[in-house]
C-alpha cells in the first residue's frame, strides 16, 4: 500500500504525504497543518486513502467524524493532548457506498 490521509475540517481538506510501499506508515509531526476553527459544531472527518498511479485511489479507512466541541470535551476529560489521539477507522460496504461508518 501506498498510504496517505485526508483531513477535512469545514470546507478545508488537508492531505498528508504518501507513505510508499507501506502497511504500517506512521507520519512525522513535519507532515502537519494547521485548520482553522471558525465553529465548534464544525465536523472533523478524516480518511485513510491508498494511493493508486494508474487508477482511482481506493478508501483504507475512515474515522467516525467527529463535532470539534466533542473532540474538546473528550481531550478534557482524558487530559490527552491532540497528538494522543487514536481514532478506529472502518472499512466495509457500508463505508465505501455512504462514506460514513458503520453504525455501532
């Protein structure tokens, strides 16, 4: 795999590097942005892509989107900073044709 993710925060989207040839990538903090939250009800949506040269790049995961004032609340309550963050991704039919995770 050729992995890379894709961040959209409001009508901003942010994609990181590809990690090539790679099933474990990880992503070094110089491979970051910043987005600008103009609202807390703003939806955090972020997706593993896997990067394809001579086709469509296929879905690799997602994360649940999350509410930034969710998000808040949730780091306060873990005392967590943003970098200690784990998100679960899923990947199954329901994904690939709403976009959305499956519901628990």
């Amino acid at each position: 795999s050729d992995p890379y993710v894709t961040v959209q925060l409001g009508n901003t989207t942010w994609k990181s590097k590809v990690v090539h040839k790679n099933l474990n990538p990880v992503w070094s903090d110089e491979d970051a942005t910043m987005l600008l939250v103009s609202e807390a009800g703003q939806l955090l949506a972020i997706k593993v892509m896997d990067e394809d040269k001579y086709s469509a790049d296929d879905l690799l995961g997602v994360a649940k989107p999350w509410k930034i004032s969710d998000l808040i609340e949730e780091l306060s309550k873990t005392g967590a900073s943003c970098k200690e963050v784990e998100l679960p991704l899923w990947l199954d039919s329901d994904v690939l044709h709403a976009g959305q995770p499956p519901s628990a």
